[in-house]
C-alpha cells in the first residue's frame, strides 16, 4: 500500500514538473509609440528559433517555454526584447515599439547679405554632375572611379581579331588583374562593415550575446550567411540590414560556442 502511494505521489510529481517545464502559448499584442497596433512584426523565440508575424490588429501567439526570450522586429523600429515565463505565470504581453530615427543629411547655413541676386546663387544647390548631363546629354558616372581589371574575355577575343592588348596581357599574366579583383572585394567589404558600424550602437551587439571586439567579424558572418544583408547596405536600407542580421545572431553565437570547446 505504502508503495502504491510511494508511486502514485512520484507520477503526480512527474506530470507537476513535466507540466512546469513544458511550452505554453504566449500571446500579446504590439504597438507604436502612438499606441496604433503593428501588423507584420516579426516574433521570434530565439531558444527555439520559432517565429510568427502579428495579425492585422498586432496580435501574435508562440510557443515558449520558462525564461525563453522573444523578439520583436519590424523594419524601421528599433529591435525589442522580452523574456516570458519567468515566474511560471503566462502573462499577455504588451510589447510598444519606437521608430528608429531617420537620418537627416547636414544643412550648411550661409549668411545672407541682402543681394537678392548674390544670395540666390549662394543658396542654390549646382549639381555640376547634372549641369554636364542635360549638356551633352549622357548619364552621369555611377559606382567607384577604379581602374577596370582586365578581364580574359576582354583580352583573347581581340586577339583573335588580330587586335594585341598588350597592357592587358601582361596584367593577366603577371596576376595584376587578379590582385586588383582581390583589393577592390576587400575594400568593398570593409566599407560595409564600416557603413554599418557607424549607424548602429555597439550596444545593440553587446545586448544580443555578441563581445564588442567581434561586431566586425559578426557582421562579416551575417554577409556570408545571408547575401541579402549586404544587399541592403548597398541599398543604404538600415532597417532592411538590420532585420536580416537579425537572423543570423543565434547562427553566429552558436558557432562561438563551438569555437570555445
């Protein structure tokens, strides 16, 4: 009898702590700083790498267990964060997100003598690129004035022709070409990283798991890992960059765990 009670307490124990620990559904619903629901923010549990979009109303539901961390991502808000569970109640979350500011490019005030001739013309804007343009009516140059590597198509083709690029051949042969290709993929490189670097606040790493001395080797990660975060720094789209880096950070530190053993 003593035994059969010994067992029946050890299951009901069981199902108590089973029933403790397992995932419940957490539901919530996001707002703005204006208090106007949000529709299509991204939640994602990063335990469990699960992730739902809010309704029309910013209305959302995930599985998460105890102490699991949400996030809350939207392009052109800041990232939020929020742990749920941590007391074993399952309370509905009110989570308010706030615009990420817009830059707003330098105005230079030029002080005005009364001439309304003289100060018109100081306070005009010359794009001497469109001036050249409307003139002879060509395009203006667009990307990096470098010199173009040569290229074996554009060098063997002429040949056949029995046109000798000689400043190309020798490029191609002495690895010029090659190591300008190398040069300018790396100057690309850290120039994205920097563009980045210089709009977001190292703490927005720090506060995600990632050590301040690797933010530029994380962000090198997130361009590998997904193209499409370089693709919108090169379309100076910072809310686009941040969503999908946003993606990789579990990627990344589970990698840094790996390193550590």
């Amino acid at each position: 009898m003593v035994r059969q009670a010994a067992k029946g307490l050890y299951i009901i124990s069981l199902f108590i702590f089973v029933g403790f620990h397992a995932q419940q559904i957490v539901i919530g619903s996001v707002t703005n700083e204006d208090d106007f629901y949000l529709s299509g923010v991204t939640v994602i549990n990063i335990s469990t790498d699960t992730k739902v979009l809010t309704d029309a109303e910013g209305q959302f539901s995930i599985p998460a267990s105890a102490n699991d961390e949400l996030r809350f991502v939207k392009p052109g808000y800041e990232r939020m964060a929020k742990k749920v569970l941590t007391d074993g109640i399952n309370y509905r979350l009110t989570i308010t997100m706030a615009r990420i500011p817009e830059e707003i490019k330098e105005v230079n005030v030029r002080k005005l003598t009364g001439d309304l001739s003289k100060d018109s013309r100081s306070v005009a804007k010359i794009d001497r690129g469109e001036i050249v343009e409307n003139a002879v009516g060509l395009p203006q140059p667009v990307g990096k004035m470098r010199e173009k590597p040569a290229e074996v198509k554009s060098v063997l083709l002429p040949m056949l022709l029995g046109n000798l690029n000689v400043q190309g051949v020798y490029d191609l042969i002495s690895g010029k070409a090659r190591r300008q290709k190398r040069q300018y993929r790396y100057d690309d490189l850290q120039e994205h990283i920097s563009w980045i670097r210089k709009r977001v606040e190292d703490e927005y790493f720090t506060k995600a798991g990632i050590p301040a001395e690797r933010i530029s080797e994380f962000i090198e990660f997130s361009f590998a890992v997904k193209p499409q975060v370089r693709t919108y720094v090169k379309a100076r789209n910072l809310s686009g960059v941040l969503l999908r880096m946003e993606e990789t950070i579990p990627l990344y530190l589970e990698r840094l765990k790996g390193n550590k053993h």
